[in-house]
C-alpha cells in the first residue's frame, strides 16, 4: 500500500472514533511528533520508531484476550501505527507543520492556569482541523 493510500485510511479510520477520543489523540500525536523530532532525537534518542515501540502496545490494544505469542505478533503492527502517526501527525490531523509552530508558543488560560478547551467553547461548525488547534493550543 502505498504512503498516501496509508495515511488517508488511517485518517478514516480515526474519525471513525468519538470526537473527545480522536482530539485526545491528536494531542497526544503532537507532543509525540515534537518528542521524536530531529532536534530532540540527538538528545532523548526517541525517533518515531522508536516512540511507536513504547506507546504502540498501550494505545492499540485488544479487546479480548490473546494468546502471548499472538500478543507479541501484533506488537509489531501496533509500534508502526503509532510510528506513523506520530511522524505523519499534520497529515493525519489535516494541520501543517507551520501551524504547529506558529501556535506552539500560545495557550489558552483561565484565571492564570492553563487548560484544555472543553467540548462548550468549540462551536460545531469548526473544523476538525481547527478544533484541533485549539484542543492542542
């Protein structure tokens, strides 16, 4: 399968998912894209790869039960989605690299305290795109 084909069947697949879970996920993507960028792998030794080896089995795990062995046969799979996910997270989440380094450096604060936007201060007819931004910002 090709790159493109890739990403656009993972892109469905994740919108697939309730709205809260898909932006948790995004989030969580970003931060791990930053982790595993080329300025930080000099110094954690994090690439995709390897971030999708840590995180993979937690975020893509089965519903039922498996043999160990199974287990072990679908870590591979798991460590390549999230491998790809967060290398490929402005593709997936449809928000360009320079987006992401644009609203960086911004926050949205309450009283002093940063926090997360809630469901009730994204209006419904945003984007996924930029309810995104805003959930990760």
């Amino acid at each position: 399968m090709k790159a493109r084909e890739l990403l656009k069947r993972l892109r469905e697949l994740i919108y697939r998912l309730p709205e809260q879970n898909q932006l948790t996920l995004a989030r969580l993507m970003y931060h791990l894209h930053r982790v595993s960028s080329p300025e930080h792998v000099k110094t954690n030794c994090m690439p995709p790869s390897n971030i999708g080896i840590v995180f993979g089995p937690n975020l893509l795990q089965q519903r039922e039960m498996i043999p160990s062995l199974e287990l072990l046969a679908n870590m591979s799979y798991q460590a390549k989605v999230v491998e790809i996910m967060a290398a490929h997270v402005h593709d997936i989440f449809n928000v360009s690299e320079e987006e992401l380094k644009l609203l960086e450096n911004e926050s949205i604060e309450d009283e002093g305290n940063e926090r997360f936007v809630g469901e009730e201060d994204v209006p419904h007819t945003q984007s996924k795109a930029r309810k995104f931004r805003k959930y990760i910002f």
